[in-house]
C-alpha cells in the first residue's frame, strides 16, 4: 500500500477527536448544549461522506443542537471559539479545518437580509481561527454592496487573518469554492489597500488574487501593477515578489507585455549551442533529462522555462508549461543548464499515454529549441 493509499486528507481533518474537541468547545460556552448527542449525531455517517459533505453533515448536526433563535445561536458560537490564532506569525497559518463547519452554519441560517450584521460579525470572529473565504462568498453574492463596504473596513483589521479574507474571499477563481456573480474586477479598489500588507500570507493572497484576474484581464493586472510601484507603498523586494507570483500565468504564455514589464526582452540575441537529451526513448517513472547552453550576443535576461507536449487519450498532444530559471548572461558568455523531470506513473494533474512527445526551450516566452522523445507503457 502506497503512502498515498495510505493518508486520507478527510479522516485526518474530520474525525472522532476533532468533533470530541468541538462539542467540548461549545459545552463550555454554554451549559445547555448537549455535547454527547451532537457527537453521536456527527459521527452518524460521518466515514462515508466526502471531505465537503463532512463539513454540511456537522453544520447540520449543529442546527439540531443550538437554539432555533439565530442571534443566540451566533453568539453562543462565538463564546464557544478558542484564542485567536497566534497573531505573532505572518504566513501558513490556516487554522483548524473543524471550524469550516461553523461557516458553513452561518451560511445556511444567517445569510439574510434581518442577520447580515450578526453574520458577517460572526465570519469575522471565526477567521481569526479558520478561513472563512468560502463562506463569506455566499454573502458577497446575495449583499454585494453592504458586504463589499464591511470587506473594506476588514482590509485595515488589526488581525492579519482577517486583512487575507478580503483578498482571499474575492478571488474570481479560488479553488474549490463557488464563483462569484459581481464583476471580477470590482475588489481591486481592496487590493490597493492590500498589496501594502506587512505580512507574506496577505500579500501572497493579494497575488494569487492577480493571477485569477490576469486570466480574463491582463492589460488591468500590469496597469495595477504599474500603479502600486508609483505608489511605493510596499517594500520594493516584496512587490517585486507580488509582480512576480502575480504574473506567473501570463509569464508561462509569453504574454509580451508581461515580460517587458517584468525587465526581459521578446527578441533576445542568443543561440541555442547544445540540446540534448540524456534518452529519447522513457517508461513512467523515468527521469525526462536535459541539458542545454546559451550563447548570449548582447548583455541579457532570460526567463528560461521549458515546455513538454504531452500525449493525450486521442493522440493530440497538449503543452504543459513549466519554470526552468531565470539568468542573466553577458555579451559573448554561454550559460549551461541541466534539469531532470520525473514523468510520473500516478500524477494527479495529468495521465501518461504512450507516443511521441516533446519538450521545447521557452526563453522569453518564445519556443527556441525543440527535442522530440518516446514514451512506452507496458
């Protein structure tokens, strides 16, 4: 049995001693809940439903056990929650994922119009010890303007968990979560504000944010780039960074603009020298090696990626882009590079066929070199 097969992400996250350390949180909160039945009512069922449907199934548990009044319900949630998360830390702290639940509670019984101040109150509180970015999407949804105002407030919160929910919760694209109706570029006004944060977990929201939008915008994305460098509002290095995080979908297109924004040229003067690979024939498992040299013609910067055209289930072929390096050479010098990628068997991203397939140099967002190999399966 594989690692993999080993580790399940939802018995790791939802269990019988996260629900034990939940309902302890809300006896002690308040006399009257009865934490044994709302254990028993969580764990009814709880192995055989997915990662998502664990946190619905106790959200559900929690409407049979807390008070069918939704402000007392909501207050008893908050007098139930423990210390915020350590407010000393500035990055990769997410919080304890048996709170996504809570969310999800305020979602289905206070998303209206007479409990929109206890509710967004309510998300406030529990972010500062899970991420409520799910959650306060329903709200940006069905009260745009009244939620939108109260995210501008939080993006100068004192609590930096909070300050990364307003970034995070707009995001046009966040992962496993629903997409927004208001127009995607409507938050930027709360990204200025943002993109300044001293701490790494804000403004890597902030980026992450940017790539979402780069998608569909690109030209918005550098002209908002270009005006919080004017601003100089945040430290040079780590908005050099957000440019960076922020541009890295349209850096793997060769956007042009993009690379002249970021200080490399569309028309570098180089020559390609060697090429190789180490084999052109490969099994899954195997190790796809290179290795290349670079002759610059003029003082250069090259933003090096290399992209392999991977055979699908029809006999098309589809390039999957990938970061190389970047460099700097000068005149007259030659830059060697070498990298190995391994073509993995069990990949959760893609599926390996047999056939021809390629890998190519993209040096500045154009295809210089191309090296065709074999892949078999057994």
């Amino acid at each position: 049995m594989t690692d993999k097969e080993k580790f399940s992400l939802k018995d790791h996250l939802f269990n019988r001693q996260r629900v034990v350390y939940l309902s302890g949180l809300f006896a002690d909160a308040e006399s009257t809940f009865d934490a044994d039945g709302f254990m028993r009512k969580c764990m009814r069922g709880l192995k055989q439903l997915e990662l998502k449907k664990r946190i619905v199934h106790i959200a559900q548990a929690l409407e049979s056990h807390l008070p069918d009044d939704y402000p007392a319900a909501a207050r008893i949630i908050r007098n139930a929650l423990p210390p915020p998360l350590d407010p000393s830390r500035t990055d990769d702290d997410f919080g304890d994922f048996i709170f996504a639940p809570l969310g999800e509670y305020v979602v289905r019984n206070g998303c209206s119009a007479p409990h929109l101040g206890e509710s967004l109150r309510t998300l406030r509180e529990i972010t500062m010890r899970f991420s409520m970015e799910d959650a306060i999407r329903a709200f940006i949804d069905a009260f745009p303007d009244v939620t939108l105002s109260e995210l501008t407030t939080w993006s100068t919160d004192s609590n930096y968990h909070v300050r990364r929910l307003v970034s995070e919760g707009t995001r046009p694209k966040l992962p496993w979560s629903r997409r927004l109706t208001i127009d995607p570029t409507q938050p930027i006004p709360l990204l200025d504000t943002l993109h300044s944060d001293p701490t790494r977990y804000v403004t890597r929201s902030v980026a992450n944010h940017l790539n979402d939008i780069s998608k569909d915008h690109p030209e918005l994305v550098l002209k908002t780039l270009r005006r919080w460098k004017a601003a100089k509002r945040q430290d040079a290095d780590e908005l050099d960074w957000i440019n960076r995080h922020a541009l890295r979908t349209l850096v793997k297109k060769g956007h042009a603009p993009t690379l002249t924004f970021l200080g490399y040229r569309s028309d570098p003067k180089i020559q390609i020298t060697h090429f190789q690979l180490s084999t052109k024939e490969l099994w899954p498992g195997d190790q796809l090696e290179f290795e290349v040299e670079i002759q610059a013609e003029r003082n250069e910067r090259l933003l090096v990626d290399y992209v392999i055209d991977f055979v699908k289930a029809n006999g098309t072929t589809v390039p999957k882009v990938h970061k190389l390096k970047s460099i700097e050479i000068a005149k007259g010098k030659t830059a060697r590079l070498k990298k190995r990628h391994r073509l993995h068997a069990n990949a959760t991203t893609y599926t390996l066929y047999p056939g021809r397939h390629a890998v190519s140099l993209q040096i500045n967002g154009s295809i210089q070199a191309t090296q065709p190999f074999d892949l078999f399966i057994d």
